[in-house]
C-alpha cells in the first residue's frame, strides 16, 4: 500500500485559520477520495502557524477499474419500433460514450439505459491533481497574493513537500515549489531536512522544536501554566480560548513569568485582565482571589542558554506601557459626569434613520419604565436612573481602546460617582449574555435593561428593513433574539410577548406589522431552540397561537410534544380540526355560547357534550389563569369520548335551520374554550 504526504510551509498564518484548516484538509481529503472510489487506511491532518500538514496512508497503487449507469431517454423515444436505436437514442449513447446500453424497466416505465466502463488511473495522477485543487480551495476570509503569482492564499506559500511512496511528487500548480525537504522552526532550526516518510517528518519537526498538532500545543500550554503556578503558588486565569489562540501562535511554547508594578492596581481587575489577554496574550494571576501584579505569557523562542530575562523585560516593557495608558484613562474618565457623558450622545448616530445614541438610551429608558410597571417591579425609581445613564461609558476613552469593557466601565465610573451598587450593576449587566453559554443578568435591574436594550434593538433594525436573511445576520439580530428569551427565561418573567413588542416598536414610530413582524423573529427562535430538545414544530405552533409569555409558550409545547402518544389528547385535535373546519364552511364562526338552546337537542350525545361543557368551564378558565398547563390538559382529555360519541350520531349541519344554528353555536363555544387553552 501506499502513501502521501503533504505540507504547505507559509509565512505566518492568522490564528483563526490554523485550527478550521487542519479540520477541511482531513474532511476535503476524505470527501475527494470516496469520490476518485480510492481507499485508505488513515488520514491525519495538523497545523503550526507556519504549515499545514495532510498524511493519508493505505492508498492502493492504481484506481480500481469501475463503471458508470446512465438512465436516458424513454425507451418509446429511444428505439424504433425493430428494436433498434431511433436518433434520440443514437445521440444519447453518443454523447455518454456508453460501452453497453439496453431497454431497461423501472418504476417510471421503460427506459435506454447503458453502462460506460472507466480504467482506474494511477494513484499518484490522481493525488496530485487533488492536492493542488485542495492548496487552491482552503476557504479564507482575506485570501492574499504575493509576487507574480496568480494564485491566493491565506499568507504566501514557501514551499511545498508533497511526498509520494518516498519520492517527490510536483503538483499541477506549476507556480509553486516543490521539495522533499523542510525547515522546521524558523529560527531554531532554520537548515533544511530531507523527509521520505510520515515517522521522519514527524521527528524531523519535533527535533526541530515543532510541536505539528495543535493539541498537543494546547496540552504544552497548559502543562507549562501548571508547573509555573504551583511553584509560585498562584492561580492563572482559565481562558480556554486565550489557550488556543496562543497554540495558534506557537510552534513551540514556551512559558514567561513577568510582574508590573503594583501601582496599576488601582485599575478595575477587568481592565487589567482585558489589557493583559487582548494585547499581550498574557494569562492574568491570582492568589485568594485577588488579581497578583504577574503574568504568564508565552514565547516561541528559546534563547540561549535557556535564559528568559530578556524576552521577560521585553513583554514587561510592553505591558507597563499599556497599563500607563489604561491608567491614564481610566482616571480622566472617571472624573467626568455619567450624566454629562450621556448629554454627548446626541452626537453620536446610533444607525441612519434612528437618530442618535441618546435617542436609543431615551427609547430604552421608556422600554425599561415599561417593563417595570408591567412586571411589578417596585425599583421604578433605580430602573429610571439605571435607563437614563446606560449608554454613558461608550464615549469614554477607556470603552474607546478596550470596547469589550463597555458596560463594566461604566459600573466602575457609576460606583467612583457615587451611585447606588445595584445600579451600577446593571450598567454591566445590560450587555449580558454577551454570547452563546455566557452568564445572565442576576439584578432585576439588569435584567430589565438588558431586555429593554435588546427588543429596542431588533425592532429599530425592522423598522429600517435590517432584517437577517439566510445565514446573513450582520448585526447579531438572531443572539439579540436567543439573549431575549434566554433572560426571560431565567427570571421567569410572564410577560405579554405581544404587548412588549407593540410598546417596543411604538418606540420607534413602527406600525402593527413591524411589531408582529419582530415577535414572529422572536417565536421562531424560540421554535428552533425547543426542537433541539424534540419539541416538534406543530406542537409549537399549536402553543404559539396565543402569543402571550415565552415561558407559558414553551410549557405548553413541551406538554404537547410529551403528550404525543396521548390517544385522548389526539382525539380532541382532531376533533378541533373538525370544528374549525365546519365553522369555516359554515360562515358562522362568530356565534357565541349563550345562543345554545338545549331544548333543540336531538340526541343524548348532544347533551352530554353541552353538560361537560358548562361544567367544565369554570375549571379550565382558572387553570389557565393559574397558568396550570398540566391541569388544563387533563380536563381537555375529558372532552374525547364525548366529542367523538358526539360526532358519530350527530349531523352538524341539519336541513333545519334553527337546529344548525343551534349545533353550530356550540361548536363556535367549543372552539373558544379551546382556543384559550394553547393545546390543541
């Protein structure tokens, strides 16, 4: 069996494709060979920010022979009536090159059918014409080119090694250059080596202090940070992601401790940690809970001697100018009134066509009133104050250099000023979650500002036809949406889904339509996020019907979807349908209980349903208004045997007039209870 070893060496390749591009080389390789019908035995992929590597062991020295059917024209067209081929047929068999053709029978009647034979190609044909389409197709945000060439890459390409059986294979790609040799680290082993094979390309790097798998640098990385903080007895901040970005950066990592001066501390431990992660890529410290004057950063480099002071002195260097600046601002800013920062929005245009950011702070602020009255909140006074000031920090030079702060600086500026911790809180907490698994707010306030800044959001972007089409949702509308239910959820908010969007859109002087446009948004991801737990689509519509709290929503879906094998409760869906169905053909839909007479019952079946009916009703309009969803189906199950006894002997649409009417009454009263319940 044989072989093939592939690398792309580059210049130094952006974190986020080092990970993505060892994962498509593995999976476009696998695709490509099931479609050449070449076997293997293996196929291993990996990246360093300087290469891309693709091993694929097992391959068979020749393509096996095989061949191909092809189903063409009727046979009524394609043969004349001897049997022989008419010019339909003649031009098809032509045209596919087709080695055996026949009339054939299928489902769809009888057709021309034919075969074509193919002679497997060699192996090494096939691979180098599959790695070169493989080099030209790494999908890449910003692709560059370099030189003369007219190719694209996502950093110039150095050279490739592309190995067949031991023996160089030169690609399709005729710009590029081929070798059996590598270069492993760019400065620690810069002199090339001859490579014949996987096992010595593997050694060749690790000789040459290159670790090829990404997860065995993230492994390093996280074993040089356990050794550096139980000597020093210290805690290293927990940043999975800081961890692979640095993997992604490295090709050999190794680990600095640095310190800063201890007069920094008076930053907020957040601008310390953000200066620290985002600029220098350095893991913050801790001991007992408090943020320690150290870092741990990471170098690519092994001086000398194995001596860091220099590389040590460097990242501090670089750091304390960072923190001088952060220091800096943090102090200027600090000093201005949240108050007079707001005034300055106005300024500031939030999107054309929606004015500035202080109209929005003034949108949310009403949105937030809202919400507090309708919820029963009684913090009117903090939520007003809490509104009027949440957008303050974003002109702030601090929020200017470091945007990820925004909000946490105005809860350090908020507490500085002298105002209430609850509220300064809530400025934080406005922007929570901030992506998918983050923590939710835990201050009612924040709460309430967060969810009033989110609905403001989608229903200022729909009222301008910012709507998310497809996968395109370049303003985050679709997490705005998930960030809505999510803290609804978590504070258990009933809340009129309805009425919050029509106050929200009111806001920005939208009509009715643009409200249900943005609650159908809201519905549907609701919709997704519950089918991922087996609630079906029906089962949620069904529940969505009534439009009222997401929370109420979602536990009557879960008890449809739950109740699917619930024979009662089928009957009385379908009985539903059957009632709806009647009094859309009838025309009479809007006929109200009290119209019943019961002395033009006909049948025992029709007084049985009526008795259960009026006896039932009071039950089931206090369960609803309890919200007690179980309850509620249970007493919606009682209505099967005589719902379907009922529709057995009784004719609903009787040749008398007065009877029909009467029937159709009560079925109209039937399908009104229903209706209130958001379960059938």
């Amino acid at each position: 069996m044989s072989f093939y070893l592939l690398e792309i060496a580059c210049e130094e390749l952006p974190a986020v494709f080092v990970t993505a591009a060892a994962e498509y080389a593995k999976d476009r390789a696998a695709k490509e060979l099931n479609e050449l019908k070449l076997s293997f035995d293996e196929i291993r992929s990996g990246t360093s920010p300087r290469r891309i590597y693709l091993y694929i062991s097992g391959l068979p020295e020749k393509q096996c022979d095989y061949e191909e059917s092809f189903q063409g024209p009727p046979a009524s067209a394609a043969f004349n009536p001897d049997g022989s081929l008419s010019p339909v047929g003649e031009k098809f068999v032509k045209a596919k090159s087709l080695d055996e053709y026949k009339r054939e029978a299928t489902p769809k009647g009888e057709y021309l059918t034919g075969i074509k034979r193919f002679t497997g190609a060699d192996t090494d044909k096939l691979i180098s014409a599959f790695a070169s389409r493989l080099i030209l197709s790494f999908p890449s945000p910003k692709a560059m080119r370099w030189g003369a060439l007219s190719i694209a890459f996502a950093r110039p390409i150095r050279y490739i090694l592309s190995i067949f059986d031991g023996k160089l294979l030169p690609l399709d790609i005729k710009e590029l250059t081929y070798t059996d040799e590598i270069t492993a680290h760019r400065f620690l082993s810069p002199l090339p080596i001859k490579v014949t094979g996987f096992d010595a390309y593997k050694k060749a790097l690790a000789d040459g202090y290159v670790i090829a798998d990404i997860s065995e640098r993230v492994k390093r990385i996280k074993n040089e940070i356990k050794t550096l903080s139980e000597k020093g007895n210290y805690i290293a901040e927990d940043d999975e992601s800081l961890i692979c970005e640095i993997a992604n950066l490295t090709e050999y990592p190794l680990a600095v401790e640095g310190s800063f001066n201890e007069a920094f501390l008076e930053l907020p431990p957040s601008v310390l940690s953000v200066t620290m992660k985002k600029h220098q890529k350095f893991f913050p410290l801790y001991q007992n809970g408090k943020l320690l004057p150290k870092f741990i950063g990471f170098s690519n480099m092994l001086p000398v001697g194995g001596d860091f002071t220099l590389i040590r002195e460097g990242y501090e260097k670089v750091l304390a100018a960072r923190l001088s600046d952060a220091l800096f601002f943090y102090r200027n800013d600090r000093d201005v009134s949240l108050k007079e920062q707001t005034a300055k929005l106005r300024n500031v245009v939030y999107f054309e066509k929606l004015g500035t950011l202080y109209d929005k702070t003034k949108r949310v602020a009403a949105i937030a009133r809202y919400l507090g009255k309708t919820l029963n909140i009684d913090k009117q006074d903090k939520i007003a104050e809490a509104a009027s000031i949440a957008k303050a920090d974003l002109l702030s030079e601090m929020v200017f250099e470091l945007p990820e702060l925004q909000g946490i600086m105005g809860k350090y500026y908020a507490l500085y000023q002298g105002y209430n911790e609850e509220i300064a809180q809530a400025l934080e907490e406005q922007y929570l979650p901030r992506y998918a698994g983050d923590k939710l707010p835990q201050g009612v306030i924040g709460g309430i500002l967060a969810l009033s800044d989110r609905i403001d959001t989608i229903s200022a972007a729909f009222s301008v036809e910012m709507i998310p089409t497809g996968s395109l949702d370049p303003y985050g509308l679709r997490r705005t949406a998930i960030g809505i239910i999510n803290i609804v959820e978590n504070f258990g908010w009933r809340l009129s889904l309805k009425e919050f969007a029509d106050f929200a859109a009111a806001q920005v002087n939208a009509n009715a339509e643009i409200a249900d446009e943005v609650l159908g948004y809201i519905l549907s991801r609701q919709k997704q996020i519950l089918s991922q737990s087996g609630v079906t689509g029906e089962a949620y519509d069904i529940s969505a019907v009534l439009r009222d709290s997401l929370i109420d929503i979602r536990i009557r879906a879960e008890l449809i979807a739950n109740s699917k094998d619930n024979a009662n409760l089928a009957s009385v869906a379908a009985a539903y349908k059957r009632i709806n169905n009647i009094l859309k053909k009838s025309g009479e839909c809007s006929k109200e209980s009290s119209q019943t007479d019961k002395i033009l019952f006909e049948f025992e079946e029709e007084d049985a349903l009526y008795n259960l009916y009026i006896s039932r009703f009071p039950y089931i309009a206090k369960f609803i208004a309890d919200r007690e969803w179980l309850e509620t189906l249970r007493e919606l199950e009682t209505f099967a045997e005589p719902l379907n006894a009922y529709f057995s002997k009784v004719m609903v649409m009787h040749e008398v007039p007065k009877i029909r009417n009467n029937r159709l009454s009560m079925l109209s009263a039937l399908k009104k209870l229903f209706n209130s319940t958001g379960l059938t």
